[in-house]
C-alpha cells in the first residue's frame, strides 16, 4: 500500500518480465498470487552501472530471484501488476 512508501524491502519471486528502456530495466517479479514492478535506473555516481541494468534485463524469465530495494508510488498505476499502487526502486 502507499502508506508504506520509502520503507526497504526484500522480495523474492519470479522473474517474469524484463526489459530494458534508456537508461534504467523494468522487471515484473511474481509470487503465487501477486506482482509488483521493480524499476533500476543507472546513476551518475557509478552505483548503479549500465552493465547492471542489462544483467538484469539478461536473467532468464522464470529465474527465482531476491529484490532488495525502497517502495515508491508511482505517477499512474502499474497497470501490469496486481499491486499497482506502489512499485520497487531497486538499490
């Protein structure tokens, strides 16, 4: 919910969509019955590589994997997850 925006978060799921746009990937991560979108952008400060953004766009979809990351809101609704009001910006 939005109330829990800027709390970290770990979250371990399914890989099931990737994708890489610009500068930052959008993944979907799935567990049996929800979705939420993680979102990582390369940063100027070398923290966040552009090598990084497209190793995670290059997991196979499926792969089980641990997201650690901040939940925000976003501007619109995440329209592809079941959790729409909220997304991950992966640290």
């Amino acid at each position: 919910t939005p109330k829990l925006a800027g709390r970290e978060v770990l979250i371990r799921g399914y890989l099931q969509v990737s994708r890489l746009v610009g500068k930052g990937a959008f993944v979907l991560i799935r567990s049996a019955l929800y979705s939420v979108q993680g979102v990582c952008f390369q940063t100027k400060d070398g923290t966040i590589s552009e090598a990084m953004c497209k190793y995670i766009c290059g997991l196979p979809a499926e792969s089980v994997v641990d997201v650690k990351g901040t939940l925000t809101v976003p501007d619109k609704p995440v329209e592809a997850a079941t959790q729409q009001t909220v997304e991950v910006q992966i640290a």
